[in-house]
C-alpha cells in the first residue's frame, strides 16, 4: 500500500482487521477425502515418459553423428552446378487477365 494515506484509507484498513477478527480458523485438511493415488494412476505416465525419452535420444543421437563441415551439404540437398541464367519475370500488363478494372456504381 501507499505510505500517503488517506481517512477511507484508514477506515477501509481498520475495517479489514475487524472483519478478520471475527473470522472462524480455517479448518484443518483432512487427508481422508484426497484422492488416493495407486499403482495404476503412477502407471500411466510411463509409456509417455518413455516416449519422451526414445525421442530425445534419437534427436541427440543423429545430431551427434552428423557429418558437419563446409564441403558436406545438408541432408536432402543435392549438389547445385554454375548458377542458372535468370529467368523473366512475367509480364504485369494485366494481372487480371482481360477483366476491365472494378468501377463504383455508387455516386455521390
């Protein structure tokens, strides 16, 4: 809160105490209505877990054992010759093929 307070400031506050006074204690938790956990509940997550595990081992493994260096090219490149002579644009004469342009009927 703000060190600057006003007389609602100090009413509010001392209103809260009071209200807090008069609040019964929270009752203890009872362990009885928590859901119990089993063998077959912690079961489930093993086969995710696994999985989870499978994939990391193998995006770790074909990182490791991946050729690197400037001569070898990515995997699924093929090697690229001389560079191809450009090829021309196509024409923007008519983007729209042989439309006329759209014109407002709306006049004002």
């Amino acid at each position: 809160m703000s060190k600057n307070r006003d007389h609602v400031d100090e009413l509010l506050h001392a209103a809260g105490e009071r209200w807090r006074a008069t609040q019964p204690a929270p009752p203890e938790p009872d362990p009885g209505r928590w859901p119990a956990t089993t063998a077959r509940t912690r079961a489930r997550w093993i086969p995710i877990a696994a999985a989870a595990a499978v994939a990391v081992a193998v995006s770790a493994a074909s990182v490791m054992l991946r050729p690197s260096g400037p001569d070898v090219p990515p995997a699924g490149v093929a090697e690229q010759g001389p560079p191809a002579a450009a090829t021309p644009r196509p024409s923007r004469a008519s983007p729209r093929g042989s439309r006329p342009p759209f014109r407002s009927r709306i006049s004002c």
